[in-house]
C-alpha cells in the first residue's frame, strides 16, 4: 500500500487529480448504491405492511435456529468436550500414580 502511495505522489497533479475524482466517485456509486437498496426495501416495508408482517410471522414460525444460537451451541458444546478431555486426562494421572509401586533406585557400585 505504501508503495502504490508512493507511486501516486510521484505522478504529475493532473494525473493525481484523476485518481481522486475517480476513487470519490467509484466510492460515491458504492454507498449510494447500498443506500438505494436500504431506501427501497425500507419504502416498500412502508406501502406494504401486511405483506411484511406475514413475511415476519413465517420467519418466526420457522423453528432453524439463528446462526448466533447455532454457534453458541457448538462452542458450549466444544467447551464441554474439552472440560471432559482434560478430566479424564487428570483421572488418569491418579490413577496412574495409585497403581505404581515404589521401587528401589539402582546403586552405582
């Protein structure tokens, strides 16, 4: 990015010019075309409001879950399984250290 900063800045100021007005418009096109889209389903929600209503009421009847709930799902359950992992791990180092008898080092003669 720096580089292609660097390269702009050594153009002539007609050339920088250009690729202002054309960065502020592609930029300018962008939003308003996000705004548009917004505005019109925005205003035909407004015009039509039992259509939206009855689209709402199907969308609540739905029983899938949202993909936050799912996600919350899946990470408590990776929660339980690693709580479960680590448990058994401890478990067996008890009974690991239970089952071993003491033995006698080796002497150095």
């Amino acid at each position: 990015m720096k580089r292609v900063i660097h390269k702009i800045k050594q153009q002539p100021i007609h050339i920088r010019e250009t690729i202002v007005w054309t960065s502020a418009v592609i930029v300018f096109l962008f939003v308003g075309t996000i705004w548009f889209v917004d505005f019109q389903e925005d205003t035909y929600a407004l015009l039509n409001p039992r259509e939206v209503q009855e689209q709402d009421t199907v969308v609540a009847e739905n029983d899938d879950p949202s993909p936050f709930s799912a996600l919350l799902s899946s990470v408590g359950g990776l929660k339980d399984q690693i709580s479960d992992f680590f448990s058994k791990i401890k478990d067996q180092e008890v009974e690991t250290q239970e089952e071993r008898a003491p033995q006698s080092l080796p002497l150095s003669d």
